[in-house]
C-alpha cells in the first residue's frame, strides 16, 4: 500500500456485483474492475457513509428513502 488513505467522495458507487463490490468514483458508468454497469442496485456513497439507495427503500417499506444514507462509523 502506498500509505495514503482512501477518501470517499459523495456520489461514488459500490459495483452492485456482489463478488465484485468494488468502490467507484462518481464520473464512472461502468465498474473499472468488473465492467458491469452501474444500476439502481449501486449502493451510492457519501463522505460519511453509504447510501440506502432505491432497492433497499423499497424493501424498508417507507422506512427509508433512496436518499438517505447509512453513517460508516
């Protein structure tokens, strides 16, 4: 490792592909290690966590929004 810490920015994504679950920068459409493509299924990240995103909203059942986001810590 080089020894720098990997900052989260907001709009980045997790690769959907659960063998994959690669972090992706924001500009990316398609994963840059896998290759699939981002989908609602892409878990949105934010400086301080993770984002519910649409799929999981709509399991919660009005709990939560697609917006809302998990705290990391």
């Amino acid at each position: 490792m080089s020894g720098k810490s990997f900052r989260v920015s907001d709009g980045d994504w997790i690769c959907p592909d659960k063998k994959c679950g690669n972090v992706n920068f924001a500009r990316r459409t398609n994963c840059n290690r896998c290759g699939r493509e981002k989908t609602t299924e892409a878990k949105m990240m934010k400086a301080g966590g993770t984002e519910i995103g649409k799929t999981l909203a709509e399991k919660s059942r009005g709990l939560f929004s697609a917006n809302d986001w998990q705290c990391k810590t």
